[in-house]
C-alpha cells in the first residue's frame, strides 16, 4: 500500500494506513497473548484463576527474562545462541556455590556478567560475528556447568525460594512480576536518553557514532545487560524447580529468539519492545505446554503439535509485518 | 503390627483379585519426557495397552499420556503443572532429572495428587518411587556367569552410560559378585552406553591388549555388538550375558542351535510403566500403606525359556512384561516384608 504513494508527500489516508499497521503492529504480541489465553479458557476453565495462573505462568518468568537478554543483543543487531547453556550456568551455581558460599557465588555471577560484556567487547572490536562467538561460549557455559555440577542436585537459596514462592494478594506472583519487568525495562530502554543510543546503536550505528557516542560502550553495555537478566533468569528459575540440572536451561536460547520476535522486535535494525518481548515470552510459554496439554492430542503427535502452534503463532507476526512493509 | 494388618489386608485383596472399583471415577495422567528410542516405545506401547483396558474395565476414568518435545527439565515441570490444573487425581512420571522436578512435584501433593515416578525417578519424598534392583542384577550376572564357566578365568565389562545411577548400581553389583567370585577376574572394562554399535567399537579397540575371555558381564544392549567384536577378531567366543533384546535374543538362538551356546539374559522390562501405573490406582484406591520406594524385580530369561519369548519381542525392540493389578500387588507385598 504504501509504496503506491509517491515518496515524500504520503497522503492523509497513507499516513493513516501507516499508522493503523504501526497500531497493528504493537497490538498483535497482546492479541494473539489473549487467543492463547482464550483458548486455555475455553478448554479448561479451571487454569483462569489465582491458582491457574501461578502455576501455568510461574515457569514463564525466566523464559520473559531471558527473552528480555536476547532483546538487548538483538538490539545490537548481534544474536545471543548461548543465553540458554549460559542459563543453566547460573542455575548451576545457585543451587551450589550461592547456596553454599554466597559470597563466592555472588562473585562468580557478576564475573559472569562482565564476561558477557567482554564479550560485546571483543565482538564490536574484532569484528567477529556474534553468531560463531556464542556458539563458542555456548559449549563454553555448558562445560562449566557440568564441571560445577556432575550429576543433578544442589538446593535453592531460601531467600530465593521464599521470592519465588511469593503470593500477594489478588494478582498471582508470575502477572506482577512480568509487568515489573516489562515496566522497567521499557522505561529504561525506551524512556531514557542513553537508552535512545542503545537502540539507535543497532538502527544506525554510524549517526551514533558521528554524534559522539562509544559504539564500544554500547555494545558492552547491552552485553552487560543482556548477561544481567541471563543471571536473573538462572536464578528465578532454580528459585521455581528448587534444585539444579546442567542442561536446565538448554532450551530457552531458541525460546527467547522467538520471543523476541514475536513481541515485535525485529532481526536488524535495533527495533525491539521490551513489553512486546515480555508479552511473547508468556505467549510462547503458554502456547507450547499448558495449550497443548489441555487440547489432549495423541501423544504420537504432541511433539509435532508443539512445533505447529508455535509455527501458527509466528505466521501470524509475519503476516502483519508483511502488510506493514 | 500396622505392617502385619496392612499385609494382611493386602492378602485378602490379593486373593480376591478383584480392586475396591471405587477408583472408577479417577484420572490419572502420566507425564514423559522422551520418546526417541526402543526402549520408550516400547514403555509407551505397554503402558497405552494397559491403561486403556483399565479405562474400557472401568477401573480408572481417563489416563492420558502425555510426552514433551524435548528432554529439557522446565518443559516436563510445566507440563506436571499442567496436569495439576488439568485436574488430575494421579500423575505417573518418567522424569528427566531426579531433583530439579522436585518443586514442580511438590506442587502436585500439595494439591492432593498422588505422583508415581519410575525409571527416570524423582527424589521429592511425598512421591513414590518404583526402581529396578539394578545392583541385584549385576550380582546375578556374575552367579549366572559362574554356572557356565565352573572354572573361572578371565571377565570383560562392558559398562553403560557415565555419569547415571544404572551404571553405577549394577557396576557396583558385578564388582562385589566378583569379589565373592575369586575364580573370575575383571580384566578389562569398556564403556558400550546401551548401544550395540558403541559396544562393538569399544571391544575390537580393547580386544587385541586382553589375555583369552573366558566371559563378558554387561548391562543390556551391547551383548551383540561384543559378539560381532569377537567375530570380527577371530577370537573364541565367550560366554556373554544377554539384556533381552532382541538382536541378542536372536543371536544366541542361532548359536545354540549351531553348537548348544549356554547364557543368560537379564534387563528392566519397559513395561514397568504399567506397574507404576498399578500404583497409582492402588494409592488411589486407599492404599495409603504402599512403601514410597517399590524395589521391583528385572526381568530375565534361561536357556530354557528364552526362545519362546523371541517371537514376541518386535525387530529392535526390547522384551517386557505388562503388568496386572494382581502382578502389582504381589509386587507391591514382596515390599513390604
């Protein structure tokens, strides 16, 4: 559509257009959040309730954070394939050192995190793509991982298992701290100046550059933070399963990518949305387990109905940002 | 006395044969983490044929299988919560980690759901658990062996995969057999991880270092890749212990008609997942007095009754044994002597 429009004068109505995919666009993470939830409603009413929501949201917490890691890579225009291994790192040494010695494993925690900064670092002055480099690091966390624990095991800290244990009253645990979340990070990444050239980092690098500002720094910072919230998730889920596993964490790197993408964010170009990511994380979350166990499917086919739904549910995405381009 | 009352009741059961029925109403759901090998169709198709007669009979009201798509721990631990929202009275688990299900399992019996674990079991205490005595069996391997070769001499072993508790048991089994065995002794030890093509590789590569075997104590699933090993090599052919599958069930069929080949043949039947099945519905049922941890036996074959069990066992598959209530009682009663 708007192409048809000649270049530099867009109509009132083209403009309107614009601006109604653009409104299509930052509503369809909460639209197709509320046909998953629909869904779920209608196949077992009995999920939408307090108690429902702990339990079926609970787990998505850390797959919301660490989608929340990815989004600041992506932002970059970098892609993070080892912030599941890194995951099951973090798991690795809460059940074990942070349990055991806090201090010890607080320590090895923010080491992690500058290592993950380092990391931005050695990206943006090598040049190297970041693709090959956290595929590296992602045998690298796995690695120390099973060093750190062998064989399943290792407790919970108590002060996490009573965070995560948390009820307030009226809205369940997993619904406030999704929209703490979403709520700061938004206001960081989006409300702030410096998080302005966070983004404009990965949108347009050279502009960032000529205007002054350290593409070094920016890209370590959104390591950084990226490496920060990869540490949150570890920790909120051990603080969920109470006990540890080194491959845990495994499957959240594909995860986050997807939540990422499907919260509206975009694979080049900086364009992310912190509450679209954290809405896509839930979304995904609920659409491949408690979705596909009330639907009841064979279990022959359960894995590839896994697989579907989450096919549908990005299809849609596309389709949107077809129309919009 | 609790115990002798409890037995008692479970008797007079056992003699009935018949269940309580008041479960008929009940839903049991069973949660698996993997479905990618022999061994878990195998376990899946026991477990479908016998919960489906259970619901037909009405024993049960539903029982639904449930499998992720991934071995990952947080995918099975949403799915268990899942199934309690999905309102389940029994949930029968094949877990992928011992301990890092047990928050996710501690929300079931918090919410009064009775949960089974077997094979891939859970370590939280409120559930039950229904393992195979794996350390027996490596004992059992030893004393078989000792039949075979009255005079002793030289053992390899072939071990299983590193780093699970298995492994570790029925390693731990054949070393304490050998030690009541001074006529044998282990001369070498390869890792085979349950699988013919890995075992065979392991042999031949330690086969040329070893003084003449006189027998091979393993742990399932390598006994025919160590016979094509010693095959390939030209070397005589040891007696070797079987774990039930069917390649190895075969291949000791076509030596025994050649020459009267003697072994022996031992594994866990996939089909305890109908036993933990049984469980479930007896602790539903009221039995609250079933021990939280069932030791149950492995399933074995002889010289003599192995071939008739050979027809059976699909190409690739593993031999099993379903089990009935009745079976699950008296399992349930060699438990709690």
């Amino acid at each position: 559509m708007a192409a048809l429009l000649p270049a530099g004068a867009p109509s009132r109505s083209g403009r309107e257009t614009a601006r109604r995919t653009r409104l299509l666009r930052a509503l369809l993470p909460a639209l197709s959040l509320a046909i998953v939830l629909g869904a779920i409603a209608w196949l077992n009413p009995r999920a939408i309730s307090y108690f429902g929501f702990s339990l079926m949201l609970n787990l998505a917490i850390p797959i919301a954070l660490a989608t929340i890691s990815q989004m600041f890579v992506i932002a970059g225009n970098e892609l993070d394939l080892s912030i599941g291994t890194f995951v099951g790192f973090v798991g690795c040494v809460t059940a074990t050192w942070l349990h055991d010695a806090p201090l010890l494993g607080a320590a090895v925690l923010l080491g992690s995190i500058a290592v993950y900064a380092l990391l931005g670092a050695l990206i943006h002055l090598r040049n190297l793509p970041s693709i090959v480099v956290t595929l590296g690091m992602s045998f690298v966390w796995q690695g120390l991982a099973i060093l750190i624990l062998p064989k399943p095991g290792g407790k919970a800290p108590d002060w996490l298992l009573a965070v995560t244990g948390f009820k307030p009253p009226f809205v369940p645990f997993p619904i406030v701290a999704a929209l703490v979340i979403a709520a700061i990070v938004h206001f960081g990444l989006m409300r702030t100046s410096y998080g302005a050239v966070l983004r404009g980092s990965g949108g347009n690098p050279a502009a960032i550059a000529r205007a002054g500002w350290s593409l070094l720094r920016t890209k370590m910072v959104l390591f950084g933070l990226a490496g920060l919230f990869g540490v949150l998730s570890g920790m909120t889920l051990i603080g969920i399963t109470t006990s540890a596993d080194a491959n845990i964490g495994n499957g959240y790197t594909l995860l986050a990518i997807a939540g990422v993408i499907l919260g509206g964010g975009e694979f080049m170009g900086g364009r992310v949305s912190p509450v679209g990511a954290v809405i896509g994380a839930l979304t995904l979350a609920l659409a491949a387990s408690p979705l596909l166990t009330f639907m009841r499917i064979p279990p022959d086919w359960q894995v590839a109905a896994n697989g579907a739904i989450l096919i549908v549910v990005l299809a849609a995405r596309v389709l949107i940002s077809r129309r919009e381009a | 006395m609790k115990k002798i009352f409890a037995l008692s009741a479970l008797a007079v059961l056992l003699a009935s044969g018949t269940a309580l029925a008041d479960t008929s109403g009940k839903k049991i759901a069973f949660s698996n983490n993997y479905a990618g090998n022999s061994w878990r169709q195998s376990m899946l198709k026991s477990y479908d044929a016998v919960a489906k007669k259970a619901v037909a009979d009405k024993v049960v009201a539903a029982a639904d299988v449930f499998t992720t798509a991934d071995k990952e721990v947080p995918t099975q631990a949403a799915q268990v919560q899942n199934l309690i929202l999905q309102g389940y009275d029994a949930i029968v688990i094949n877990s992928a980690s011992p301990d890092a299900l047990n928050g996710a399992i501690k929300q079931a019996c918090d919410a009064g759901i009775v949960v089974v674990s077997f094979d891939g079991i859970v370590t939280e205490p409120c559930a039950y658990r229904v393992v195979v005595d794996y350390e027996k069996m490596g004992k059992e391997e030893v004393e078989q062996m000792a039949k075979f070769q009255p005079k002793g001499g030289n053992l390899l072993e072939i071990r299983g995969l590193a780093g699970t508790s298995i492994d570790d048991a029925i390693h731990k089994g054949i070393t304490e057999a050998v030690a009541a065995h001074p006529e044998f002794k282990i001369v070498g030890s390869v890792t085979g991880d349950w699988d013919q093509t890995t075992a065979q590789k392991a042999v031949a590569t330690i086969l040329p270092s070893l003084p003449p075997i006189v027998g091979i104590v393993d742990q399932g699933g390598d006994g025919y890749g160590a016979a094509q090993a010693f095959a390939a090599a030209g070397k005589p052919r040891p007696t070797i212990i079987m774990g039930n599958r069917q390649d190895e069930l075969q291949w000791w069929k076509e030596q025994k008609e050649k020459d009267g080949y003697q072994t022996w043949s031992g594994s866990i039947a996939p089909g305890v997942s109908t036993l933990a099945f049984w469980v479930a519905q007896l602790v539903l049922d009221g039995h609250k007095d079933i021990p939280h941890d069932l030791i149950v036996p492995y399933l074995s074959f002889t010289q003599d009754n192995f071939e008739a069990a050979l027809p059976d066992i699909p190409k690739g598959g593993v031999a099993s044994h379903e089990y009935t209530q009745a079976d699950a009682l008296a399992a349930i009663k060699d438990n709690m002597k």
